[in-house]
C-alpha cells in the first residue's frame, strides 16, 4: 500500500492556508437617500443637512438661490432656508434673516413650530453678529477719528517746526552770525 502520510500532510497544508487567507470584507452598501418630497427626518434636520450641503457657495450662487426661494416664501422650511441664506459668510443679510427668523417664529402651522427651535438659535446668532458688527464698525469709526487727529498733529507740529525754523534763522541772521551763549534753564523742581 502507498504510503499516504505525505498526501495527508499535504492535504493538510493546504486546508490550514486556505483558512489563513480570508476575502476581504465587503463593503456596506451606501445608505439609499429618500427623494426631499419623502424625506421623514425632522425638519430642522432637513433644512441644516441643505445647508451644509451648500459648501463653499460664492455671492452670485447664493443670489441665484435667493431668487429660486423667492416664489415659495410663505413655506415654514422655505423661510428658514431663507434665513440661512442670509446669514451665509458670502453674502450676509443680517437684517433680512432676522425679519425672516421673527416671522418663522409668528407662525402658528404645525411645520413651522417645528423649525422654532432652530429659529430661536439662529435669532441669537444674528443678534450676536449684529452686536459685534455695530461695536466693528464703533471702533472703525474711533480709528479714523484717532487717524485724522493724528494727521492734524503731525501737520501742527510740521507748521510749529517751520516756525521755530524761522526764528532760528531771523536771530541768527539779526545776530551777524555772532553766537550768544547760551542761557542756562532754570532749575526745575524735583
């Protein structure tokens, strides 16, 4: 009979490396994203993924989203959509966000009760902006104030300089060319 030791040993060998390699794992499928018209998340939920789905929009797509939202501006979502719109970086609105904010919050419907919450916190942030725009634009305007002053003293102190130029040249011409000593300062207190 054959000696079947080295056929097993083999046999073996192989089964124990087929184990060692494994396939690797598959990939889950990416979650299937329901049509907005059957979106079932909340409605802030919906209006803050829109939002940050908008990345980095220049001024000129924002006004084109502005006037897409234009027709549908009594809709609760709309108008918080709205709302972002004016309060994004490119192209703030602050006061138009926050007349739409305060009207989302006026609003009895049931959707736009919904969206208060988010409305209450955006309204904060525009009264924040607001604040720290107004006090920018105080410290801006103390600056060229400051700035002019200091144009105005720096020109008083050339004119003064001129002056005391002149003077210096009239005594000296008056005096012939002639030095005087100089007259001692008094003592100053200490």
């Amino acid at each position: 009979m054959p000696d079947l030791r080295p056929i097993c040993l083999a046999l073996v060998l192989a089964l124990a490396l087929q184990g060692c390699v494994t396939a690797p794992p598959a990939e889950p499928p990416p979650p299937h994203r329901a049509a907005p018209s059957a979106d079932t998340r909340a409605t802030p939920a919906r209006v803050l993924d829109w939002y940050h789905g908008l990345g980095d929009v220049d001024a000129q797509e924002l006004a084109r989203l502005r006037r897409q939202y234009a027709d549908r501006a009594t809709d609760p979502e709309v108008q918080a959509r709205q709302a972002l719109l004016a309060l994004h970086p490119a192209a703030p609105a602050l006061a138009r966000a926050r007349s739409l904010l305060e009207g989302l919050l006026a609003n009895p419907a049931a959707e736009a009760r919904e969206l208060q919450p988010l409305a209450r916190v955006l309204l904060e942030q525009v009264a924040e902006r607001q604040r720290l725009d107004g006090l920018a634009q105080r410290q801006l305007q103390q600056a060229e104030r400051s700035s002019q002053q200091l144009r105005e003293l720096q020109q008083l102190n050339s004119d003064l300089q001129g002056k005391l130029d002149a003077l210096s040249e009239i005594e000296r011409s008056l005096s012939g060319g002639a030095t005087r000593p100089p007259v001692p300062e008094p003592d100053r207190p200490r």
